[in-house]
C-alpha cells in the first residue's frame, strides 16, 4: 500500500462525507471535501510520479475514486434539483454503459484496455467544473452568472459524445477481436 494509494482511499472514505454534507444543506463543508478530494488526486498523483510509487492497484483506485465523487456529487444535486435531472441520467447512464461494455467485452473473452478518450477527459473536466461552480454558488450564497447553464449545456454535449465515441471504440474492438465476428451468438 503505497502512500498515493493511502491518499485515494482517503478520498473514497470523504464521499459519504460530502454526499451527507449535500443532503443536510451543509454546502461550505460540501464545497470543501470537493475541494479537499480535487487536491488530493493531485498530490497522489504527483507523489506517484515524482518518488515512483506508481502502482496497478492505484492504476484502477485512482479513477474509481474520482468517478465515485464525481457521480455521487451528480446524483444528489440532480436529487436537490440544483442540476437537470436529464444531465444526471445521462452522465449516470454513460458511466454504466462503459463498465457494462467492459464487462461484457472481459466475459466474452475479449477484454478491452480501459484508456480515456479526449472527449471523455475533456468531459470530466466540464463536469468538475459543473459541479465546482454549483457548491461554490451553494456554499457561498451567489451566482456566476451564465456560467452554470452553459457548463450544463457544455457537459450534456460532451457525456453525450463521449458516450457515442466509447460506442464506436467498443463496437470496433468487438468486431476486431470478438468470438468468431460480428455475427457471433445470434
């Protein structure tokens, strides 16, 4: 267990944290566990570069930890209506579909190597955004302004085309290296 390992599965133990701190309306808390987790996927992730203490186990917490907040974030300020309920399915939706066509792809002898796209990275950082600004508003009793329609409008435009371009991606691996082709199993 490495020391960046230690500080994600920190992380993961703050996401109940937060998820209560929304529900009870505590949004200065909320706002900082958000932050708090934000900085701390920086520092393992730097510790892991600069002392080598990169590892596979942290290769798969690292982003599980980041998704698990991120999605727990969603979900409750969806639940708050503080975000559109439409956005929260269709963020909820594309993360499901990605692990369902992993596992699928891992059961039918044909793994897939799980690496981010662009658009799902350039999506992630839409939704951190999203999710930012609306505790920093939250938390501080104020308004950006148009920032949070045009981050939502923004993150809708890029989880729906992350989730078509994993499609492709997906499809293509599958027709590559499935059993016997595209045709298998029907």
């Amino acid at each position: 267990m490495t020391v960046p390992n230690m500080i994600t599965v920190a992380r993961f133990l703050l996401v109940p944290a937060v998820v209560y701190w929304l529900l009870t309306g505590e949004w200065m808390m909320a706002f900082a566990g958000f932050v708090i987790a934000g900085i701390s996927d920086g520092v393992d992730g730097l510790i892991a570069r600069r002392f080598n203490q990169r590892s596979r186990l942290g290769s798969y917490l690292d982003p599980a930890a980041d998704k698990l907040l991120l999605v727990s974030v969603f979900v409750v300020l969806g639940v708050l209506g503080q975000l559109p309920l439409w956005l929260v399915v269709a963020a909820v939706s594309r993360d499901a579909l990605i692990v369902l066509a992993i596992f699928l792809s891992s059961l039918m002898g044909s793994p897939v190597e799980v690496r981010p796209l662009m658009v799902s990275k350039v999506n992630t950082a839409a939704q951190i955004a999203l999710a930012g600004v609306v505790l920093a508003e939250l938390a501080f009793a104020t308004t950006f302004g148009p920032m949070r329609p045009a981050l939502i409008i923004v993150s809708g435009i890029l989880t729906v085309a992350s989730a078509g371009a994993y499609l492709v991606t997906w499809s293509r691996h599958m027709n590559t290296h499935g059993e016997g082709g595209p045709q298998a199993g029907r």
